[in-house]
C-alpha cells in the first residue's frame, strides 16, 4: 500500500492544483472554498474537477517506485490509497501502470489518517497488508500494518512509527539541518540579492558615501532583498509546471521537491514581515518604494509575465525602481542622466533574459509558444533587436554625460570617464553575442556578477571612475 503525497510525489497535489487555480483562475478559487462548508473530500473533489494535473509532469520518488516496481516483480499487488481526490489518483495511476487497485477520496469520504486505517483493516484485515507513508496521520494506518515503511522520515516521526508498529522499514532519509540550509538558500534565491545593489547606485553617483547614507543604503539593500525573496518564493511556487519542464528551472527546491510547498507561505511570510519592518526605520518614502516594488512584483508574477513586451517593460522597471529606492532611502536626487542610462540599460538586460529563453527553447527542439511566456519563435529576431538597440542607446547616454558640464562639479578629470564608454560598448556588445548563442545561462545582471571578463571590466571602469574623481 502507497501513499500517494509526500510518499510517492515529492508533492502535495491539493496544493498544486490550489495554486494553479491561483495563478490561472482566483475566480474558481473562490467558489472552491465555498464548498468546503460540505466537507474536506468536497472541496478536493470541487479543485480536482476545476483543475487538471498532469501526472507526468509531477515529480516522483525513485525510491518509492522501486519499492513498488520490485514487489510487483515479486508478484505482491501494489495499491495506491491517498487521501487525495479519486480522479488525482486514477490519473497518477494511469500514467505509472503500477497498481492493482487505487483508493481516494471520493466526494464524501477524506481518505486519510484513522479513515484509511479502516479501509485497509476491512479490505485486507489486520496485519494484512504493508503500508508506505511519510506524515503524522499515516501513524492511524501503520498501528494495523504488518510493516510500517516510513519514507524520508524525520527522527521524531520515525520513534513514533516504531512505536505504531513493530516492524518498520526506512526508505530514504531526511535532510541534515546543513542541507536543508543550502535548500533554503537556493530557494531564497540569495545570488540574486546582488541585483539590489543598486540601490547604492544614487549614493555612489553622487559621490556621499558617508557612513549614515552608506548605513542607509544597506538597510535599504537588506529590505529589498527580503522582500525579493518573499516574491521568488512566490513566483516558484506560481510557476510550478512551467519550471518542470525547463532545462534548468526544473532543479528548483519546490520543482523538484527537495522543499514541501506546506513550508512556503510561512518563509514567504517572514521574508515578507522582515523587510517591511526594515523599511519602517527608515522613512515613509521608502517604505512607499518597497509597498510598489512588491504590489509590481506580485503582478507581475500573476500574470504580466505571460504579456509580450509588458513583461520586460515590468522587469526594466523593476531594475529601476531599486534606484529610486537608494534616492528615497538616503535622500539623494538621482539626476535626469542616471534615470535615463538605467532605464534604457534594464530594459536591454530584460529583453536579453527573455531572448536567452527562447534560445534555449528553440535550440531543444520546440516549436510552439515559450512556456509560461508570451513570446513565439519568431519573436527571436525582435527581441534582438530591441536587446541591441536599447544596449547602445545606454551607451549613447553615458557618452552625452561624459560630455556635459554636469560632470564638472563631481570629477575633477572628467576626461578619465571616456574610459567607460569603451567598456560599456564592449560588455553590452558581449552580452549580446552570448544570449545570441545560447551561451548566456543566468540573469544578465547576476551574469556580470559572476563572470570573470565582465568582472575585469568593472575593475577597470572602477579605477576610470576613481582616477575621474580624484
């Protein structure tokens, strides 16, 4: 007997298919919850019938299938009894071919904890069947099992297991507190709070790198980065499907079922609380910055995403928002040539990101839309135009400011700058070869933070910079 949750998908199908209704339809979402007045097994059948999962895109346990695959080899019958709805089950069953009989919920009954207990009790009689389970409820079935297969288990679930049943087999293992660490790390997309730095960029700009706007600008990058987590958590669990069947993207901790998606909503809370909180020490102007950064953010993530055009629009305007929120944090103007270099320069990096997934989209063989997208293949040429175009218009900008009398009150060998102006023709230019080839496998911004030319650039326009100024 095998659980179907948890046990054999390293996932929660009710809360998948919750969250489909909620990035595609909050609508049916609604009228879900409305029937949970007739119980648990109504409301999974009402989700189940609004919203259809694949069975093959769902992420399994090797483990678990194994264990199924050589008991039926063995000539043992293999069931499936899941407190999940009876259509989820089926389809998981019809696309395994494992399973002499499957057990659901069906409309009326909850199939779980002390229910499935007595099922199995009065299908197979006590001690007559051996039971795969991974949660607290499933100790109301393993107290009648002969064996008690406890998958993954934490210590504390498997003493009470052992003390459910006499004979219990581990499949599988927890993680450490160091994996589950790095887990979270992934998941938290820390690599990518490098994006926030700039919000130091009105501070350096203006050359008032004292200590309290410098304290600033941290509490601000700090903020920013909690609150950019709480809608990469977000955004993951939104995108669910579409990372599945990404090259990449499919390695995600919630993807790939390395992180429960019944942990997210409280990180997403805490990350969420703990920027907002930052955001109070500072002043109401930021904590405006960060309230429209996230409300951008979250629809973006419902929706805008999948909108041509709008989405890079967005993902620009987001770049640029950070900015605002260094001037808003420490008070410093950004000056008309900065705004106008970013805006110009983020939309670039937007449009590469997009022409990068369709690439790779179409270099695995695919022909329709991008999925989870707006773009089609033969958007490609577009997009790098749009890329191009924007790239060396923001170097068009710096080349005007180096060339205006704007630079006379900050640097005293303004002549020094034209160093950046090469630099920048030679990275943009660089950028855009890459995402050409396929080659570029990051975001642009995390790209440039990563690699070893493009770090060796900035280095050298960091002493142009210096040598400007001093």
């Amino acid at each position: 007997m095998l659980d179907l949750d948890g046990t054999l998908l390293r996932t929660d199908t009710l809360a998948e298919t919750l969250l489909r209704l909620a990035a595609t339809d909050p609508l049916a979402l609604m009228e879900a919850a409305v029937t949970m007045r007739h119980g648990r097994a109504a409301f999974k059948q009402h989700v189940a019938a609004a919203q259809t999962l694949d069975a093959a895109a769902l992420t399994y346990n090797d483990e678990v299938l194994a264990l199924a695959r050589d008991a039926r080899a063995a000539g043992r019958p293999v069931y499936l009894v899941t407190a999940a709805d009876q259509s989820i089950a089926d389809a998981v069953a019809g696309h395994l071919g494992l399973f002499d009989g499957v057990y659901g919920s069906d409309g009326a009954r909850n199939l779980k904890g002390a229910a499935k207990g007595a099922l199995l009790v009065d299908r197979f009689g006590e001690g007559g069947f051996d039971y795969a389970g991974d949660a607290e409820a499933d100790l109301a079935v393993w107290r009648h099992a002969a064996t008690a297969i406890v998958v993954d288990p934490a210590p504390g679930l498997l003493r009470r297991a052992k003390t459910a049943c006499g004979s219990v087999r581990v499949l599988g293992r927890a993680p450490s507190g160091a994996q589950q660490l790095r887990v979270w790390v992934r998941a938290l997309r820390v690599h990518q709070w490098a994006k926030n730095i700039l919000v130091f960029l009105p501070v350096i700009a203006a050359h008032r790198m004292g200590l309290a706007t410098l304290s600033q600008s941290t509490i601000g990058f700090v903020a920013f980065s909690l609150c950019a987590s709480s809608v990469y958590l977000l955004n993951d669990l939104l995108d669910l499907p579409h990372d599945r069947l990404h090259p990449s993207k499919r390695r995600r901790p919630f993807a790939s079922g390395a992180l429960k998606l019944n942990r997210a909503p409280g990180m997403i809370a805490a990350c969420l609380g703990g920027g907002f909180l930052l955001a109070l020490t500072l002043n109401p102007r930021f904590l405006l910055m960060l309230a429209v950064y996230y409300a951008c953010t979250v629809t973006y993530s419902f929706g805008l995403k999948r909108k041509p055009v709008w989405d890079v629009m967005m993902l620009a305007g987001l770049y640029t928002l950070r900015v605002f929120a260094g001037s808003a944090a420490t008070g410093i103007r950004i000056s008309p040539w900065l705004l106008a270099f970013s805006l110009f320069l983020f939309f670039s990096l937007a449009v590469v990101k997009r022409q990068t997934e369709l690439v790779q989209h179409l270099r695995s063989g695919k022909t329709e839309k991008l999925s989870g997208r707006g773009y089609l293949p033969e958007d490609l040429g577009m997009l790098s135009a749009m890329a191009a175009s924007s790239g060396y218009m923001a170097v068009l900008v710096m080349a005007l400011y180096v060339n205006s009398g704007d630079v006379l009150p900050l640097y005293r060998h303004p002549t020094a700058l034209w160093t950046l102006c090469p630099i920048l023709l030679f990275w943009v230019s660089r950028v855009l070869m890459l995402a050409h080839r396929g080659q570029l496998h990051d975001d642009p911004v995390v790209f440039a933070l990563r690699d070893r030319v493009s770090l060796m650039l900035g280095a050298v326009g960091l002493c142009a910079f210096v040598a400007g100024a001093w």
